[in-house]
C-alpha cells in the first residue's frame, strides 16, 4: 500500500513508526543467533503480514500464533507453511476454520476437553502443552504422555511438546533467568521422549539464548522490541514508536495526542526522550516541558515528538496500521504502509 | 446488524456485552437527572453511534467527542446537530474533515496556535478550553479573554468555555470530590462573563450531580461504568462485561481467553465476581479457581465467564462491535449486534 505522505511529520497522529534499518538489524541479528527452523517467529508481537514476510525472507518458514484470527491471516497471506497456535482453543467454529487453512497447522493442546475438541473439528496436529511453572496454561507434566495417547487414539498427529517459561523471560538478572529457563526446560525435557514427535516449543526473546534445550524459540517482540525488552541488555533495539503532536505547551508541562487507546499500559507509562512522562488520559499525555526533545529546542503547539510504547504487543493491537520510515526520528521519509491485518479475533 | 448467534454463552470470545437493562437504567436516570442540553453525553466513553442513538433517544441532541473520527462518525450518523470536540487540534487536514460536517461543530481551542489553526481551516465556531487544575490543556484563566477576542477577530463564533475537572471525578469521598469541583469551577466562571457566550461545558460521570456552575456536563462513562466508578456509589450499574472462554483448569488456577488486547489495563486488573484475578497476559487471564462464578459449580475447560474492565474506555477501543443481551449473564439472549464505529483516528 502507498503511504498518502512522504515524512513522518506528515502523519496524522497518533501514528505507529517502524524505523526500517532498526527493524532489520533486529530481524538479521536473530536470523543469525536462531536460523531457519530454529526460529519460530510469535506474530502476536507486531500482527502484521507484511513484517512476518520480512521474517520469511530471512529463512524463517514457521510461525507462532496467539490466536486463530493471526493462523489464518498468516495462511491467507502465503506464510501458512507451518504454522502453531501456541494457545488453547475449544470453539468449534474456530477450530475449523483451522482445519480449513491452506497450509499446515498445529494447535496446543493441555486437557482431555482441548484434545476431544480439537479431533472433533477436523485438526490434524498437536503440540502437548505442558506447564513449565508459569501460572497458565500447560498440563502437569506427568500428565503429557497420557494425553498424548490420547491425542493419537484420536486421529491427532502428535508433533512433540511445547511449554512457555514467561516467569522467566523478562528478569533483568541473566544468570537467574538462566537459571530459571535451565528448570522450566528440564521438566518439558523430563516428557518430551515419552511423548514423542521431534518438536520441543519454548523460549521468547528474553530467553532465545538461553534456551538451548528447545528445539525452536518462538520469540517475537525482538522485531520492534519495547521498554521492559529493552532494559535486558538484548542485541536488539527498539524499532517502533509513536508519532505524536504537541497540542498544548506551557512552562510547566506540555501535552502530546497520544493516550491510554494508543498504548498497552500494563507495563505503565510510555517514555519520550529527554522528558519524564507525567501521566496518560484517554486521548492526552502529559510530559514535563520538552525542550530537548524538538530539533528547534523550544517547545511549540504543533512539534512532533516520538513516545516510546513500554509494550508492544497491546499497543499494536489499537492500532491498523504501521508506517514504515527509512530512519529513526521525526523527519524520516515513510517508504511502506503496513497494515495490521491481524489484530481482532475474526475468522 | 442482525446477529449470527442467539446467547451470549454462543458468542466468539472475547467479547464485549451489553446488558440492556442496565444500560437502559444508567441512561434514564442521568436523563432524569440532566435532562435535554443539560448533558453532552461523551462518545469516547462507548465509540459507538448504535449507543450514542439510544441517548439521542432520551432527548440528548449535543454531544462530546475526543477526536476528530468520533464527529465525523458522529455527524455521518445523523446525530450531527451540535456536536463539541472537547480537545485541541492542529491537523489541517482533520480540522477541514470537521469543518466539512453536515450539522455544527464547535471545537476547543486553548493557545494562539489552536485558534489560528482553526480560523484558517474553516471551523465556525469554538469553546475557550479553560484549565482548571488539572495538568493538562487548557490556557490560563487570564489568558481566556485575550484568547477569545483573537478567536472573533479571525471570524470564530465563541459560543463560551469549557473546562475539565478531571482531577476531581474519581476521588471516593463525596464531599472532597465537591470541594475540589467547586473550586474548579470558580475559577472556570471567573472568566465565563469576560469571554462571552452562553455554554459553560464541565463535567464527568463522577461529578455530574455535583457540578451545578456549568450550563451541561460532559459525561459518558455513567452509560456502560466501569470497575472505578463504581466504587463512587453513583446511582449508576455496570453494564458492559467481556465473555471469556475458560481454556485451562487446574486445582490452583483457571484461565480464561480474555487478555491485555481485549483490555484497557491503565486502572489495572479486571475483575471476576466471586474470584481473584492473578494477572493478564497478551490473551488470557488468570484467576482463582471460579467453582462459585458458573452456574453447574465446578470449573470446566469451555466454560463462560463474565469479566468486568476495570477502565471501559480503553477496553472498548480495542473490540470492533459489542452484543447486546436482554439480560445480565451469560445465558441471556443477544438481541442486536453494536458496532463500535467510531474507534481509531481516520476521518
């Protein structure tokens, strides 16, 4: 799609901005840690095709999903090669427009009810999820094998194990998040030959590293990265931000369009450069006066300023679309337009 | 739009629901209390026109909106009569949209930038935006006069002012909540004479008894409420809940299909009748075993629960409609299908 304008500074705002040369030194230096198979991208992260084809072109065939609405974006795309639903899914309407994609899927499944509903409407292929000590999903693991006889007595294609270390993904120490990888994959290994299938799932970009007991990292939020991401030391670096107007300046705060239905504040408040970020309103958000931050160096009604998101999966998902620029910073040139055709829970 | 299902317990999920009954009740008594142009109800609390048609039905003919999309929205929906944008705008583009509306808008201005903007992209007619303690927009109060004068000079209607007394609509005590409203609007109708007009614009859900200065109140949360203002024991019921689908059961914990997507998280976790949510993640909840929340009274993977948002705003933001049932629960019926069609910022 081409973009309406040809400056980030052009855009109407709140608008996401993806820098292009940050995006692909994240996407290369994955590639290069975790090749081909041995990434399963998570497309929860960005929900968009047009950047998990950038993550095609880099050798990586298979994708991660959270939801069937992303597995079936993804087919209907041409990226629907190999695609997971790293997620428990018992609605039958659902699960059949599974079973419908071109391509090949593979759900998680981690009780009798997931693994009967699944046969039940046509899925052909599992992975067994297994608790790895995060406080969600995942079978016990001493119930793994059992299911997965009874996966296969179903009909069910049973391709391994899967089993998500998220207490561990985002701990700022890395020894200890080492550690606590080292413990969650020691009880997804303890199951995964009894069984069977040569699929071991697991890991994020907290931990793609450290993982080394998996046998694909099914990391995401390394492509645009984002706040609490960004304080791990990780080689990548953040790639998006939000565009902004100044609407409202005075000597002690000033005031962007950008607010609580453009940002994913479970992590808290967004940053901008060289200002502290006061607080959040519906459509507002207040920061201490800006000097620094604008190139003219005095804060004017009508600056474009740049607000850091502290998590990008939920502030994506506000969004339709992601403007891509050819450099970080206000006056980029915008090259793309990105849809993203994945937010929703549609089929 | 005629729904595809008929219960609430046959819906995708997440989802959003409507009580009508409650919706009904929250809208007749803020109708009795502030009856006619006494309310601008505000759209950003619901984005949605199919809503804000039910309020028009009780004789609420003025509206507030936060962005440029809720007018346009608004005014390509036929509710077009006089609507406010209670914000600052320095997009010419979105400023011509508005002036492009069939019906009359007014728009807040606050600075030199915001009235010149407007004068020189066709807008009519305007609200001198006044702060009142809140850190956020609106110019001094001495600067309003000077303010509205430059707004006539450039052709500008200056129907009054407005000005926003968020600080004060959530604080739990009544009586504080009062003194902190008064005292706002003392400094608001110290300069309501000398700026001329006859709209003084004010007001929330939290304060909408209780601010007696100005000529209509802006509420919009009182329709559907939310976990935080119903903590203010206002004559006002929640009304809007997300159906969620139980995924994982276990004897410590449930998890449920409704995450930080489906949920405004800047007032923090939603809740869960008769259950203690743990924590969100990007789709799914998790909570205490919720033996006491369905109706057999042991917890099962597909079971359908009902989660109350802690912030409705947000939360709405993300979905694309909401269902409408005849009654509380989710065994009540689906009786029409709301589109929420005024999110994003396109106009």
């Amino acid at each position: 799609m081409l973009p309406r304008v040809t400056t980030v500074a052009d855009l109407s705002t709140p608008a996401l901005v993806v820098d292009t040369t940050a995006l692909a030194r994240n996407l290369d230096a994955m590639s290069a840690a975790l090749p081909g198979a041995r990434l399963r991208p998570h497309v929860k992260a960005h929900k968009c095709t047009a950047l998990a084809r950038e993550q095609a072109r880099r050798g990586h065939a298979h994708f991660t999903s959270a939801t069937p609405r992303e597995i079936v974006g993804m087919a209907r795309a041409g990226l629907g090669d190999d695609l997971l639903l790293a997620n428990e899914c018992v609605d039958p309407v659902r699960l059949r427009a599974l079973a419908d994609c071109p391509g090949r899927v593979t759900i998680a499944v981690d009780s009798d009810a997931t693994v009967d509903t699944a046969a039940a409407n046509g899925i052909r292929a599992v992975l067994v999820d297994v608790n790895v000590f995060l406080p969600r999903c995942g079978c016990p693991p001493e119930d793994a094998p059992r299911l997965a006889e009874r996966a296969r007595a179903a009909g069910l294609d049973v391709r391994g194990v899967m089993g998500y270390e998220g207490h561990a993904v985002l701990i700022p120490d890395r020894v200890e998040r080492a550690a606590k990888t080292a413990q969650a994959m020691e009880r997804l290994a303890g199951v995964a030959e009894e069984v069977g299938g040569d699929i071991v799932s697991a890991g994020g970009t907290g931990t793609y590293d450290l993982n080394t007991a998996a046998t694909e990292i099914q990391a995401g939020s390394y492509a645009l990265m984002d706040g609490d991401y960004g304080k791990l030391g990780l080689p990548f670096t953040r790639a998006l931000a939000i565009t902004a107007t100044v609407v409202h300046v005075n000597n002690r705060w000033s005031v962007a369009d950008c607010g609580l239905k453009a940002l994913g504040m479970d992590h808290g408040n967004p940053t901008i450069d060289d200002t502290e970020v006061l607080f959040c309103s519906d459509e507002h958000l207040t920061f201490t006066p800006h000097r620094a931050a604008v190139p003219h160096g005095t804060a004017r009604v009508g600056d474009r300023i740049l607000v850091w998101p502290a998590h990008i999966d939920p502030t994506v998902a506000y969004h339709d679309r992601m403007y891509v620029a050819d450099s970080p910073g206000v006056g980029a040139h915008v090259v793309e337009t990105w849809p993203i055709d994945l937010r929703g829970w549609d089929v």
